[in-house]
C-alpha cells in the first residue's frame, strides 16, 4: 500500500512542468519554429538529470489521513472542483513537503486559474527539492506571470546560474517566460540584467533583440542580433529574425540573401529567401533559389513541394520545358497538388495545340477543387478542334455539386457558343438559366452583355439595373452600363455618374479606367480622357483600352502615335474585332 502514493503520482506527474508555462506571445514567425528545434535539442540533453532527479525523491509512507486527503483531492480534481483539489493539495504537500504532491498541488491549481495557490505550492515544490530544475523553472513561470519583477531579478539569474549545460535553451526560454508579463519595459529590464553575465553567448543576445523587439526598441533588436551573428554567424533563426525586422524590406532582403551566400547550406533561410522573392515577383531568382533546395535534397524535395514551386515559377517565366518536366514528376510522386499539375500540364498542351494530350490530363483530373476547371477547358479544346456539339454535350454530362458550379457551366457553354459567332444561342442558354435562377448575379451580367451584341438595349439596362439593385457594391455592373451609355453617346452625364460609382468600388480598374476616359472623351475633354486611358493602358495593354487611346491620339492630331498603339496592339491581338473595326474606320 505504500508503494500506491508514489506510483500513482507518477502517472499523474508525466506532463512535467509544460502545463504550467504561459501561452506563447505572439513574436516572429521563423524565429519561434526555429527556438523550438533549440529547445528540442536541451530537452534531449535533460533526460539523465531527469532519471537522477526522480532517485533522489523521498520515500513517503502513505498513513491513513495522507491517503484520504490524496482521495478527497483527486475526486474534488476529478469532479471539476479545481480550487478545493489546489488547496488540498497545497495542505497535503505542506504536511508531507514531498516535492511531487507540491507538484501536482502547482498543477491543479493552474488549472483552476488560482495563480497564488499555484505559486504557494511551486515556492514549496522548489524549498522541498532545491535541486529540481522544472520545480525553478514553475517558480520563474509562475512569477513572470504575477509581474513580480523585484523577486525575478533574484530568481531568474539563480536559475540561468544553476542549468550551466541548459543554459543556451534556457536563454531562448526567457522571453516565453514572460508572455502574460503586462510590463514590457520591466521584462526587458529583466531579461538585460538576466543576460548580462553571458555576453560571450549568442544566445544572450538573442533574448536581448526579443526583448527589445517587444518594446519596439528595433534599432536595439537589430544590433543585438547583429552580435549574435557575429558570434554565431551560421545561426538562422538570428538571420531571419533580423530579416524581419530590418529597417525596410529592401535591406531585409539584402540581409537575407547575403546570408543565404555565405552559409548555402541554411535551408530554412534559403526557403524564405525564395518564398519572398516570389512574392517581389522576382521569379528567375526565386526559381535558382529553389533550384537550390531542389539539388541539395531532403524532406521537402522528396515531398514534391519545392518541385511544385519551381515548376509554377517555370510557368510564370514562359519555360514550359521545364515546368511540364517537374510537373509530371508531381503526378507520378502522388503529391497532393497532383490534380493541379494535371491541370496545368493538360493547360500547357493545350496552349501548344497539343490537343489529344490536353484531353487526357484534363480528364485525369478527379473531382475536387480543381475538377470544374478541367472540365470548362475539356469543352473548350472540344470546340477548337471544331467539335462544338461534343464540347457542349460535355459540360451537360459534368455534375455540379454546388449552384454556384452550375451557374459557371451555364456560363461556359454560353462563352463556347460565342465564341464560335453564335450570339443568339449563348443568349438564349443564359436566358433558360434565369428562368430557373431569376437573380443570378453573373447570369445576369452575361445575359445583359450579350442582349447589347443583339441590339436589345432596353434588355441590357434592365438586367444591368437589376443586378445593381440586388448588388450594389457590384463595380462592373454599373461600369458596363455607363460605358454602354458611353458608346451609344446618349445620356452622358448619367454615364459619367456610373462610372465614377464604379471606380468608387474599383478605383485601379483598368476596363472601368477605360470607360471613365471614353466617356470624357465623349464629354469633348479629350486630354483629361488621354490621361486616364494612358493609366488604364499602363495597368493593362487590352486591346479594346489600345483602340480607345488610340483613338483619342488621332483626335489630339498625334496620329503617328496612334497608328504605333494600333499596330502593336494588332500584332498582339490579331482578332480583336473593336481594335480591327477602329483601325477601319481610321484607315482612309
């Protein structure tokens, strides 16, 4: 029976210490993953203080009164009454002084959200086993979260002092210790008084430039983590916190991309130096950053993530060699992207013409997210090839398992039937749909777009007025009834009001911009309508935007200007018809 008390207890005392540590505070990303792998590291270096520590432990004979108090706080504990089992406990470890009942006293308390019971126990916990690292570590939590920053100047550099083979982990402890702590400048007081004795440590001056950051102290935190890669200059998780909080992102970069030379093997570094790259759109040395990770192997290359990335970046570059070759190695590996790769590959074949090709890796595309849109491009290399019955047939034999699904294959059959000249028919499928969906805000847009081809003005105004009704935060239903207005040049100052509604909503859109310069056009201010399409233009060298500007040169009298725009637009977008009908009527 005396073997009961501590047996037990030690089922009950595996968490450790870990309950009782505060929830992290929000602090950098790539720093706080990198913290945890250094504590992983202290953690594993522990154990066999661990086993020593639970030798020395004292033999407690289990009376009758210990053994009800231990009842009568268990089943309080388990019945949910959380501040009666702390304090029985508490009561229990102060008869007993055995450090695991003041333990489990620190523990239950915690729990109950009862700070001062639980620091009770956790300061008799440490007096009953001085040499108990997680008992010192509980007590710091524990007064960290109080604020009690007079008795942590006394605590926190005994507890560095005492853990000598600990002391790297412990350091890039201290800031976590203080995640409750309300006194930020307190905290960092604290933790430059706790650092000063280990100056010669990265380390220290890691927790330092933490610190500092807190009170966004930066110029503090960077020449503290400054020292800290001087002292340890392959040190990541010191380079890409110091990355993040570079003075702008410009020197961020430099500073990481410098890292990243000198020390080629620093994974993680190379992976956020990639990832940003890409997000600054400087995708060829993204890409030969990746390339990088690719070639030098690990988990992630043999997850097929970095093989994704450079693939999608080959595609962004117009290297479609490459992207095909990493992307069929993506579908073979199983990635979870596969289906993705499926269709781009069938997206690339199909951009080469390659059209039996593009079929089978749309079809290979299984149902989820990327499913409808293989199924949309199927049909539509269908129709190239001339098959438009078969493309058709396709988009009806496709189950939609949302509306919303079923409204865009409504509206790609209709896209397919334009396209192939046939107006009236995408009309009238559109038109069907409405009768089942009468205030569908895209069928409503396509309907009223194409009623405008057929001359059905007041069908347009009336399903544009509608989806604004119903919409009204929609930007280019209004655009498109200004601009309509616009073309037609009838009621122009209500144009106008439409249009300048719509770059309310879309201030940097380059169609509602071309409609708001067409419409000052139209006004007689051609030079303010100059400006504007030159913006719309700059933003996006459409054709149509290209057949205005050009049209407002000619008028300015800077015709060779205009011819310029005209021709290169031509060349880029031989189809267009409204850029080919301007060009007519300004060739004679």
């Amino acid at each position: 029976m005396q073997a009961l008390l501590p047996s037990f207890l030690a089922i009950l005392l595996l968490a450790g210490c870990a309950s009782q540590q505060p929830a992290t505070r929000p602090s950098p990303e790539a720093p706080a993953v990198a913290q945890t792998k250094e504590a992983q590291k202290e953690e594993e270096a522990a154990a066999p203080e661990e086993a020593a520590e639970a030798a020395r432990l004292p033999k407690q004979a289990l009376t009758p009164s210990i053994l009800q108090e231990f009842l009568l706080a268990e089943i309080a504990a388990q019945r949910g009454r959380l501040t009666e089992a702390g304090e029985l406990y508490l009561d229990l470890a102060r008869q007993t002084r055995d450090p695991r009942i003041a333990r489990r006293a620190t523990e239950i308390a915690l729990h109950g959200r009862r700070p001062e019971t639980a620091l009770a126990a956790a300061r008799l916990w440490l007096e009953s086993d001085p040499d108990s690292a997680p008992a010192r570590q509980a007590m710091i939590g524990l007064l960290a979260a109080a604020g009690r920053f007079e008795e942590l100047k006394i605590a926190l550099p005994a507890w560095l002092a005492s853990e000598p083979r600990q002391l790297p982990g412990n350091l890039l402890r201290l800031n976590r210790l203080f995640a409750r702590g309300g006194d930020r400048m307190a905290v960092r007081e604290i933790v430059e008084l706790a650092t000063a004795p280990y100056l010669d440590l990265p380390e220290a001056h890691f927790a330092r430039a933490q610190a500092a950051f807190e009170v966004r102290d930066l110029p503090a935190a960077r020449a503290s983590l400054r020292r800290a890669l001087e002292l340890r200059p392959d040190w990541e998780i010191a380079a890409l916190f110091r990355a993040q909080i570079a003075a702008n992102h410009t020197e961020g970069m430099k500073e990481l991309g410098e890292f990243v030379a000198a020390n080629p093997g620093a994974r993680e570094a190379r992976l956020a130096y990639a990832r940003a790259l890409a997000n600054d759109r400087r995708y060829d040395e993204a890409r030969r950053e990746f390339r990088a990770l690719l070639e030098r192997g690990g988990e992630a290359a043999k997850s097929g993530d970095i093989v994704f990335a450079v693939a999608v970046l080959s595609l962004q570059l117009g290297d479609t060699q490459e992207a095909e070759r990493h992307l069929r190695r993506l579908v073979e590996i199983k990635h979870p992207e596969a289906d993705r790769a499926r269709l781009l590959l069938g997206q690339i074949a199909e951009d080469g013409k390659r059209w039996d090709e593009a079929l089978r890796w749309f079809d290979a595309v299984g149902r989820g997210e990327h499913y409808l849109t293989a199924r949309l491009h199927a049909a539509n290399v269908l129709a190239k090839q001339g098959k438009l019955d078969a493309a058709r047939d396709h988009l009806h034999a496709t189950e939609a398992s949302t509306p919303r699904e079923r409204v865009q294959l409504v509206i790609g059959e209709a896209q397919l039937l334009r396209e192939a000249g046939r107006i009236a028919d995408a009309h009238a499928v559109l038109v069907a749909a409405l009768e089942r969906q009468p205030d569908e805000p895209e069928l409503l847009y396509e309907a009223a777009l194409l009623a405008e081809r057929l001359g059905r003005v007041d069908e347009l105004e009336s399903r544009l007025r509608r989806l604004i009704e119903i919409r009204p935060d929609h930007a280019h239903a209004y655009n498109a009834l200004g601009f309509s207005l616009a073309d037609r040049n009838v009621r122009l100052a209500e144009a106008r009001a439409l249009i300048d509604r719509a770059l309310e909503l879309a201030p940097d859109d380059p169609f509602i911009l071309d409609s708001k310069g067409w419409v000052l056009f139209r006004q007689g201010e051609p030079q303010a309508a100059l400006e504007t399409l030159q913006r719309a233009f700059g933003i996006r060298p459409d054709p149509e935007i290209a057949a205005h500007l050009g049209e407002v040169l000619w008028t300015l009298g800077r015709k060779d200007e205009a011819r310029q725009t005209w021709e290169k637009a031509r060349q880029e977008h031989p189809g267009n018809e409204v850029l080919a009908e301007t060009i007519k009527r300004f060739s004679h």
